[in-house]
C-alpha cells in the first residue's frame, strides 16, 4: 500500500516536470513581427466628390452602429465629425461669397485661371465673360465647396501613444497605430492628447477609446483598406508611405503647373509633430479652413518646461515664507 502510494506521488511529481519546458515557453517573448514597410494613406483633396462611399465602407467593415442624421443647419455634412463610432468622416467646407463678384474677376485674372484651352479660347474670343453671373461652375465662381475624407493621421511621433498609460496603444509592424480594445481602460488621456480631435471614448457603449485601425486586420491579410478600396475617385491612396510621398509631390507640382497655386501638402514632411503623418493629405487652402492645425504640438514636450516653472514657483514660495516667518 505504502509502496503503491510513493509510485503515485513519484509519477505526479515526473508528470508535472515533464510539464515545466512547456510552461517556460509560454513565459518567452513572442519574436517580434517581421518588418514591413510603412504603410499609409495619401488623401487627395482635389480629387473627393463628397460621395461619403469611404465613410459607409469603414461603418460596414467595422460593424460600427449608424449614427443618426442630425440637421445641423450649417452644412449639407450631417456627420459633423469624426468620433468613436465614426473612423471616417468627409467634412463639406462651404466656402460661398469669399469673393464679391465684381472682385472675382480682379482677384483671378485669365492668365491665373486653369489653362484649359477651351475655356481659354472662349474668353479670349469674347465668347463667354469670365465670371458670368449665377453659375456654380467653379471655373467662373468664387464659391466653392472643399471636400475631405478625414481620419486618423498615424502620426510618425503619435501624442495619444504618448500619452497612454497603459501601454494600450501601440505600433503594429506597418507603423500604423493601433489600440489594444482588450487592454484600453477608458481614461481618455489619449483623447485630449491628440491634436486633431480624432480619438474619442465611446461613452455610450464599452467606455473605451476607438478610432480608425488603418483596417489592421485587412493588412494581415494583404488587402486594401475598405475606404480606399470603396473611393470611387482615387482621393484616398494607400500605399508605402515613402512611394506616396513622392506621387503627393508630384501631383502637387502638376495642379500648380495647371494655376491652382494654393495647392499644398499637410503632414508629408516632417515638420508636424516632428516626424510627420504616415496618412497625410493634399489640401486646396490653409490647413485651419479642413480644421487641421498649423502647427500641432506633442503634450509631452511641455512637460519639462513646465515641471521647471513648477519647481522654481515652489523654491521660491518657500523662501519666501521662511523670510516673512522669520520676520514675525
Ligand atoms: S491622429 Fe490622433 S489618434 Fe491618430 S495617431 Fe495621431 S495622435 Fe493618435
Ligand atoms: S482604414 Fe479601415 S478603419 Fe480606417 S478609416 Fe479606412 S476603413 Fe475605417
Ligand atoms: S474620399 Fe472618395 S469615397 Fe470618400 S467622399 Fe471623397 S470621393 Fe467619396
């Protein structure tokens, strides 16, 4: 009987030895992900119709609810902008009477209008004025409506990555930014970090911070991000970043070459937030008029400056009060 009993607790004890490789392996670190390269997006503003195909792409794809049209009595877009269940959202910017019409005429003379050469030909023959009144042909309009497909930027240096305390956000292997749901807390430091308003904490549903995953689940798989696959007018470009930088640049110097001078680039150097944006866009006038900061700046880097000005202000009321205790 005694005997029986040891060979038992001698055949548990090899058992769970046998088992202690297999639990030391599940304690390794996984090895890191082989490298890709950096993938993002290339948003041309001058190509978006507005259609908002992008917008329904992202909600269907991602089983995000519909939320409910708004009239907001300030724009056609109801959609208002971007937020936890909306990762994609095309901004309509009605830009109506920037130019009286008398002014229309001074302000873009017909040397600086597109070279078209129909449209050329025609004023030059006196066959059409150039600014003929009430059309919206934007050609002979002041008024115009700029279209955006806004979404989060991947920043290349990301604030609300930052900020994040618990290691929530992190960097996938195509350098996109990613929010781990499983392990996001809901503490919303990545939302006032951010400096596009882009991330928002979904407090009607799980309470935790969501925004666009650059379709991460699509990229394992090889595929194209939904919203650029749904664009009907190539506005939205995904691709390697570097090879979209330089087609951004070149469509810039095309549409200038064509007189739209105010065409311009946001977020594809590195001067936004030091580093740039891996999803960056072409825009048709001030980065403030698509909502988009000048100069965005990253939290942290106010953080020593003013942890010095709290330091020296604490010195000196200490001092202070040790001379006034002093002299009473
Ligand atoms: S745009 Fe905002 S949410 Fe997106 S990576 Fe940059 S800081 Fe984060
Ligand atoms: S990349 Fe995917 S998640 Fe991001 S906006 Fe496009 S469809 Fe939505
Ligand atoms: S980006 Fe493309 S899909 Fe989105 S609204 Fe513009 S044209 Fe339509």
């Amino acid at each position: 009987m005694i005997e029986e009993r040891g060979r038992d607790t001698i055949s548990s004890i090899t058992n769970e030895v046998r088992q202690v490789p297999h639990l030391l392996g599940l304690l390794k670190k996984e090895p890191p992900l082989p490298e890709q390269p950096a993938m993002g997006f290339f948003t041309d503003t001058s190509l978006c119709i507005g259609c908002k195909a992008c917008e329904v792409a992202c909600k269907q794809w991602n089983q995000l609810p519909a939320t409910t049209p708004d009239w907001t009595g300030t724009s056609y877009d109801n959609t208002k902008q971007l937020g936890a269940t909306t990762w994609r959202h095309v901004q309509f910017i009605e830009q109506i009477g920037r130019r009286k019409p008398s002014e229309t005429q001074a302000a873009a003379p017909v040397s600086k209008l597109p070279e078209l050469d129909l449209f050329q030909s025609s004023v030059a023959q006196d066959v059409i004025p150039a600014t003929p009144p009430g059309t919206a042909l934007p050609f002979f309009s002041s008024d115009r409506w700029l279209m955006q497909s806004d979404v989060c930027k991947h920043c290349a240096n990301a604030p609300c990555q930052e900020a994040c305390p618990t290691g929530a956000i992190i960097r996938t292997e195509f350098d996109t930014v990613y929010v781990q749901q499983d392990i996001c807390n809901g503490c919303g430091y990545c939302v006032v970090a951010c400096p596009f308003g882009v991330i928002a904490r979904d407090s009607g549903g799980d309470g935790q911070a969501h925004k666009c995953t650059l379709c991460y689940d699509r990229l394992k798989d090889g595929m194209t991000p939904a919203c650029a696959k749904a664009c009907p007018t190539n506005s939205i470009q995904f691709g390697e970043v570097a090879t979209l930088k330089q087609h951004a640049r070149e469509r810039v110097g095309e549409l200038q070459k064509h007189g739209v001078d105010s065409a311009r680039l946001y977020g594809a150097d590195d001067q936004i937030l030091e580093g740039g944006l891996n999803s960056f866009f072409l825009l048709l006038d001030e980065p403030e008029t698509y909502n988009l900061p000048a100069n965005p700046s990253r939290p942290s880097t106010h953080v020593l400056p003013t942890s010095l000005g709290t330091i020296i202000a604490a010195v000196l009321m200490g001092l202070m009060s040790i001379f006034f205790f002093k002299k009473e």
